[in-house]
C-alpha cells in the first residue's frame, strides 16, 4: 500500500470534522501504530485489510492532515497522526472507566484499581494493598511491576490508574500525594572487612566491587548521581534486575550494594548484611504515590489513591536507626 491511497482535505479542511469519527477508525489507527503494517494491524483486528485501509482513509481525511507516512523501518505515524493516537488512548481509557462505573451502578463488581509500583516498592504496596482490601473487599487490584523507566512510560498511558515510585516523571503533568521516607544505603555482608569502620568516604570504597541493578533503575540512576558528585566512578561487578538477586549475591560475598534500606530490612534484621558507615548516607528520597492530572479516577481508584496517600508510610518496612534521617 502506497502512501498515495491516504487521502486528505489539505489544511482548509474544517477541524469540526473530527466529530464524526468512529472508534473502528480510531482502534485501526493504534493498530498500525502498534504493529507497524496494515497487514499485521488488519490481523491484529480481525479485519480483512481493505477494510483497514478505508477506516485509515476516512480517519485521514476527517483530521485534514496526513496521519501515515511510509519509512524503511514501516508505516509511522506523522506529528498530526500521533495526535490522534493519543485521542485514542484518552477515548479507551473513557469507555474502560464509563465501563467500570456502569458495573459498579448494576451492582456487578466492587470495581478495578490499575496500580503501578516500580520494583523497590514491592516490598511493602503488596501490605497497603491487603490492608486496604480489608476495608474494601469488593474491590479488585491489579497490581504491575517495573522499574523505573518501565512504569514511567506507563504513566504515559491511561491504563495505569495511579503509581507508586521514588521520583514523579518529568514528561508527564501529574498529581502527587508524598507516601513517606525512602532511605538508600550501602550495605556488605556480615563480616566484611569495612564492617566496623566509621566515617567511610566514598573515596575508600572506589577498589570495591558494586552489585548494582540494570540502567534505567531509580536505585541505579541515584547510585550513579552520587559518585558522579565525588568525580569518582565504581566498580560495577554484576547488573542485575531483581534486589533478591543482588542481597543474595552481597549475602554471598560478590561485592557490595547502594539500595533502598526498605529492600534488606529483613536482613539487617538478622544480621546477615550491615549498613556501611558512609559519611553522606543515607541518601533519602520520598515514596509517592502518583497519578496523571487528566486521568479521571473513578470511586474505588479514588479511594485507594486517597488512602496510599494518607496511610500508606504506615506500611514502610522498618529499617534500623540510620544516621541522616
């Protein structure tokens, strides 16, 4: 299909026109977007794709604008097109939420929360979540997990109700509600020779090996931020994307780790890691809990974003007295 077969009105055309778009249309514009052909969007669909084409030609020719252009890489969407493909998205996060009010009328369900939370946070939203499915048993969570650049992207989105995460995006307008303190530390096994050393600099730790989670990751960027300030640059020995994996590669003796005290509570609990002496640390940050500023949330999202915000740091895990708090 050539970029030819797309018709539009050129720029006199009357922007009124959009009204009388479809969703058909608009589901075969996200369609190509998503899968970079008419011939994969017409299957992803489960329609023939001539009947694609002309929901694309009758979209096109409604906006005024060419939506589509062909690259070496696929069919892309031009600036007008991805203007549209957000409308989209805003108009199927309306029929899910009109969905999900109209179930909550006929007394079907007590209604879904879509909640995000990078990763460090798993360790104490999965407590908030039980605690208030208790006042709230009707109500349906769905939790998602990524790190740091994973759930901001969601954020991009409308499927994500709200988020919890250590740093509100930059390249999304939202509001914010402040969970409670998220203190970062470096931590060794028991017995590692720094263990009773106090007043560490950073400078005394540059021949030590760091087990540190993937780029992209809140505790990796603000890990790097630190010795950036210092000029000085760590010995990254492992990257890996679980902080399971890296306590237990610490536990195990592979090196030391810059992160978030609320992950190796437990353990420092019972003595199989220690917190590293470290002048500057903790570094602490916030946990917040995060929503976009035009995402309407309807009762069962407001109602949790309400009580993550006003009860949640009841939640945190406990850490042992950190200087610096």
């Amino acid at each position: 299909m050539s970029l030819k077969e797309f018709s539009y009105n050129g720029p006199g055309h009357a922007a009124t026109q959009l009204r009388h778009l479809t969703i058909r249309q608009l589901r075969s514009l996200a369609a190509l977007s998503a899968k970079g052909s008419v011939t994969a969007a017409s299957s992803h669909l489960g329609l023939t794709q001539p009947a694609v084409t002309q929901q694309l030609r009758q979209l096109q020719d409604l906006a005024g604008l060419p939506l589509v252009q062909r690259t070496g890489d696929g069919m892309l969407l031009t600036e007008a097109g991805k203007e549209v493909l957000a409308l989209a998205e805003r108009v199927e996060a309306a029929i899910t939420d009109c969905q999900g009010a109209l179930d909550l009328l006929a007394g079907r369900t007590g209604g879904t929360v879509q909640l995000g939370a990078v990763s460090t946070a798993k360790y104490f939203v999965p407590h908030a979540i039980a605690a208030f499915s208790k006042r709230y048993p009707k109500i349906e969570i769905k939790l998602t997990i990524g790190n740091r650049e994973e759930i901001r992207e969601a954020m991009h989105g409308y499927d994500l109700d709200f988020a919890v995460m250590g740093r509100p995006p930059a390249d999304v307008s939202v509001d914010v509600r402040q969970l409670g303190r998220n203190p970062h530390i470096i931590v060794a096994r028991k017995g590692h020779w720094l263990e009773k050393d106090s007043g560490l600099n950073l400078t005394d730790l540059v021949h030590e090996t760091f087990l540190t989670r993937e780029p992209g990751s809140g505790t990796r960027t603000l890990m790097e931020g630190m010795f950036q300030k210092s000029d000085l640059e760590p010995i990254i020995g492992m990257e890996m994307s679980s902080n399971e994996t890296i306590k237990q590669a610490v536990i195990a003796g592979l090196g030391i780790a810059f992160i978030s005290a609320h992950t190796v509570a437990h353990e420092l609990a019972e003595g199989r890691l220690v917190v590293l002496d470290v002048a500057g640390l903790p570094i602490v940050r916030q946990w917040y809990v995060i929503r976009r500023s035009d995402k309407v949330l309807l009762p069962p999202a407001q109602a949790m974003f309400d009580f993550l915000g006003s009860e949640g740091s009841n939640y945190l895990p406990d850490v042992p007295e950190l200087g610096g708090q």
